[in-house]
C-alpha cells in the first residue's frame, strides 16, 4: 500500500492503544485489522505497537525525533478517520 511509504519517514514510532470489547473501538481495531500488514510491508523497521486493554479510550500514539509524542483520540472513529488521522500525523514532520 503505497499510501503508507511515507511513515518511517516521519515518524519512529506508533502505539496504537484500544478495547477488545468496547464500540468506542470498533473503528480502530477494524482499521488495523484491514492495514496492519500492509504498513508493516511499506515500513519493515517502523515499530507499530498494538495494545488491546479492557476499558482504554482509542488513541493513536507517534513518536517523533528528539522524543516528541503527539496522540489523537479516536473514540467512535471509523476506519476513514483513523486513516486519516494516522496520515496527518505522518506529514507533522
């Protein structure tokens, strides 16, 4: 998937933080389900953490250079948003 080359570029690393059970989630855990192995194809040495815990909000988490972390908030997301959102924190560097 070509729309995923440009991660590695920008960010070091992504944390992605989710609910097995909750609705609040659904968007996420359908989003990684669908691209999970396609951005880990586009970005081998990217580490893309995956934390599923009962009761956690959604949220999306990058790590930049110099140890700069911006998240976003994905509650009630869908796939569409959670792309999205993952694209503009890509190109915040």
């Amino acid at each position: 998937m070509s729309a995923w080359n440009s991660l590695s570029k920008s960010i070091k690393e992504v944390r992605v933080h989710f609910c097995q059970t909750s609705p609040a989630s659904k968007g996420l855990k359908q989003f990684v389900a669908e691209n999970y192995t396609g951005i880990k194809q586009a970005n081998p040495n990217l580490p893309f953490l995956i934390r599923e815990a009962n009761g956690v909000q959604p949220r999306i988490f990058a790590r930049f250079d110099k140890g700069v972390e911006r998240k976003v908030n994905l509650e009630n997301a869908s796939v569409q948003d959670v792309k999205n959102a993952l694209e503009n924190l890509a190109k915040l560097n």
